[in-house]
C-alpha cells in the first residue's frame, strides 16, 4: 500500500532529481507533495522490476518529464502528454494506469506472501494521520485491511466494505465456527478419556497373561526336567538289571565249568591210573556225575539282549509335578517279534463277516518272550487282496492304540476269498486260512 504523504525525490525538467522533504516544506501544495510521492514510488517499484541495466533504467526516467507551467505528464512509452488537472481531485481524476496498477498489485501480493512479512494485509506504508481501515474482497484469498488512500488508488474498482461492518459479518463467522468446533473438543477429549482407560485396560490384560505365560513355562519346563529325571532313572535301572543278569549267567557258567573240569580230570586220572577193578567201582558214579553237567548245560539267557530304545513320539505317562501338560518319550526294553504276535479273534466274529459291512480285527504285538508291548510306535503294513484279482488290492486302516495293539479295519467290496498279509517293522507275519461268510451266506475264506 501507498503512503503519499512521505517524502521523495523531484526531478526538474532538465530530468535532475532534486531530494526534497515534501513534509517540511512550507507553503507547498498538496498537488505536488503527491506528483513528488508518485513519482518516487514508480522510480522505486513500478519502472526498476521491467528494465535489467541501470543504463536502460536511467533512458526510462529521462523520458518522464513534469513541466512546472504546463502541467503536462510525457508517457515514456507513447511520448503522449497529458495535461493535469486541476482542482481538489488531482490525479485522482486521471484514468487508471492499468499496466501500473498491475505491477503495484504484484509487488504488494508478493511482499505479502513472502516469508519474512509476519504483517501482511495491514496498511504499514500509510501515514498513521491519513488511515481509514477498509476491507477489500478481491486481492487474495484472505480479507485484507486497506486505508482511505490505498481504496481509491490501488483497490479503486474493487469491491470495499468497512471494518466495522466487515467485523461484525466475520465476527458472527467466528462465533459460529467456534460453537461448532466446541463439540467437536468435547468429543476428542471424551474420546482421549477412553482411550486412555483402554490403554490401561490393555496394559493390565497383557501383563495378567505375560503372568499366564511364565507361569505355564516354568511348569513345562519343571515337568520337562522332571521327565529327564525319570528317563534317566529308568535307563540306570535297566542298566543295573541287565548287568546283574549277566553277572549271574557268568557266575553259573563259571560254576558249571569248574564242575566240568574236575569231573573230567577225575575221570582222566581214573581211566590212566586205576586197574579195571576200580574203574569199574568208579563208573556209576562218573556216568551221574556227567549226566548231572549235561543237565544243567543251557544256552545264554535270552532275555539278556541289548534291546534299549528311546521312543520320541509316545505320549509319558503323568509325572509328580505335571498338571495337563503333555509330555512326549519313553525308555523301553522291549523289541517286537513277528513269530509272536498275530490277529486275536474269536470264531464268531469271522462266522460273521459280510460283504459291505465293515471288518474289524485286531493286532497283538509281542517281543521274544510272548509278552505283550507295553507301547505303540510299532511300523505295521498291510497288504489284502482278493485272490482271484490279485492285480487290486482292498484299502485297510490301521490304528495304533498305544498298548500294543493296532485295530484293522477294512470292508470287503465282494465276497471271495482275500489275502491278507502283515508286516511288523518289515517282517512278515505267519499266515493262517479263516472263514469269510458273505451276507447272504455265500460262504467264502479270508487268508491271514
């Protein structure tokens, strides 16, 4: 905005400049206080952002001539002069100079929208005496306070209102922006509230099952060194059981071998040294005495083997300090034997088979001694085929019950006689011929 009522410079019409203080002097008319303010401010802003060179600046103000009698202002662009009025309007009177008019109003947007202007849109170029705050509507976005002077010159077809009336209309804006913003306050802090109970409600649930967590591990892990414990337990007592076993086959052998030998020198030294008289004294009781150690001859001990495995995948039993958690591994002496084991059934159950109805049989898993496994993990495969169609064979499942035993289940298609064979840990079962009677008694054979 445009403050005319500083000083400037004056150039005679020789183009001189002349630094005169518009303000100081007396008896100077306000007409020339604002040719000499005019003047200064198109010098200063509107002729210098054209022009790149001080030679060229220096040609444009040579052009830009005021005659002290004509009155006359010279265009440096067209050399058309214009008279000056006279009277109270001065310039005022002139029309607008559209292309300056421009430039005042891009300088001033730009002084406006630069960084450093922390004042923008107050009239700070005007006299504090000359100010009449108006607002104008159409430089920029924003509303901005204008004085009296600015309104006529630079803002002269603008729509303008006054700043009382301007207030009042954005005060009513304010006042109803701020009635539907308090809501909107209320709401963020009532929401802020809950979030913040939320956020202690979180903190306390997680830190209640980070309890749940360490309580659950330390109890795993107590009962996983507990299950050590008790594994290792077992295999030092099947190693003490298989070594006093073995200690004592080695004692009875060592008995049996003194026994033998003596009964043997004896009999040596009978037979080299004694006449026919005493051997035949002698001979009852050395034929007793080596029918004794043939008697107690016996092969090892069968049941002293090396059989000791570790089963991962068996469920343990419970221990002391368990409490629903499952534990997984065994320690067991025993070893499966195909000759052992087989098919339990009963004579009825087979006199009743049919086709499409579902089969159920079940399978004994012994080691070497005819005892019953105490577990599962055993491999068992099977192979069932109709005998006249050896090509396809009938699916079966098998389930292990953990007890050594495995439940077979199959459903025979047809009636016929079928095939069925065995495999425990890839050996095959003895095979025995069975009855398979059809639902409509046709009577037919299942081969174990």
């Amino acid at each position: 905005m445009i403050n005319f009522a500083q000083a400037g410079d004056q150039e005679t019409g020789n183009g001189e400049a002349v630094n005169d203080n518009v303000s100081g002097t007396i008896g100077e008319s306000r007409f020339d206080q604002l040719r000499a303010s005019f003047q200064n401010f198109r010098e200063q802003n509107c002729l210098r952002s054209p022009v790149k060179s001080d030679k060229c600046r220096d040609k444009v103000k040579a052009r830009v001539i005021y005659g002290d009698r004509e009155k006359v202002l010279v265009c440096p662009t067209c050399n058309h002069p214009t008279e000056l009025p006279a009277g109270p309007g001065g310039i005022g009177q002139l029309p607008q100079h559209f292309v300056l008019a421009r430039k005042i109003e891009n300088i001033i947007s730009q002084h406006s929208s630069s960084p450093g202007s922390s004042r923008h849109g107050s009239p700070t170029n005007c006299a504090p005496p000359s100010i009449t705050f108006a607002m104008c509507e159409l430089c920029s976005d924003e509303v901005t306070v204008i004085c009296g002077e600015c309104s006529t010159l630079l803002h002269r077809d603008h729509r303008c209102t006054t700043v009382s009336r301007a207030g009042k209309v954005y005060g009513r804006f304010v006042r109803s922006a701020i009635e539907q913003t308090r809501p909107l306050e209320d709401y963020a802090m009532q929401s802020v509230g809950r979030l913040n109970d939320l956020t202690v409600r979180i903190n306390s649930r997680c830190e209640a099952v980070q309890q749940e967590v360490d309580a659950f591990v330390d109890e795993y892990v107590a009962a996983l060194e507990e299950h050590r414990r008790t594994l290792s337990e077992q295999i030092g007592n099947i190693r003490q059981a298989k070594m006093e076993m073995i200690m004592a086959q080695k004692l009875d052998l060592e008995r049996r071998s003194q026994n033998s030998r003596a009964a043997i020198e004896f009999a040596e030294e009978l037979m080299t040294e004694g006449s026919e008289v005493e051997n035949l004294l002698f001979v009852s009781l050395l034929l007793k005495r080596f029918e004794q150690c043939l008697k107690s001859t016996r092969a090892l001990d069968s049941t002293v083997t090396d059989t000791v495995q570790f089963l991962a995948d068996e469920e343990a039993p419970n221990v002391r300090v368990q409490t629903g958690v499952p534990l997984f591994g065994i320690v067991t002496t025993q070893k499966a034997d195909p000759q052992q084991s087989g098919i339990e059934h009963s004579a009825g159950e087979l006199a009743t088979l049919k086709a499409h109805k579902r089969v159920q049989l079940t399978l004994i898993v012994r080691d070497y001694e005819g005892r019953r496994l105490g577990h599962g993990g055993i491999t068992v495969q099977t192979d069932l085929r109709f005998r006249d169609d050896d090509d396809h064979s009938v699916p079966m499942t098998i389930v292990d019950n953990r007890d050594g035993s495995y439940g077979l289940t199959f459903v025979p298609s047809r009636p016929g006689v079928m095939h069925l064979m065995l495999f425990v840990d890839g050996k095959l079962l003895e095979s025995e011929e069975k009855q398979f009677i059809h639902r409509k008694d046709d009577c037919g054979r299942i081969v174990l």
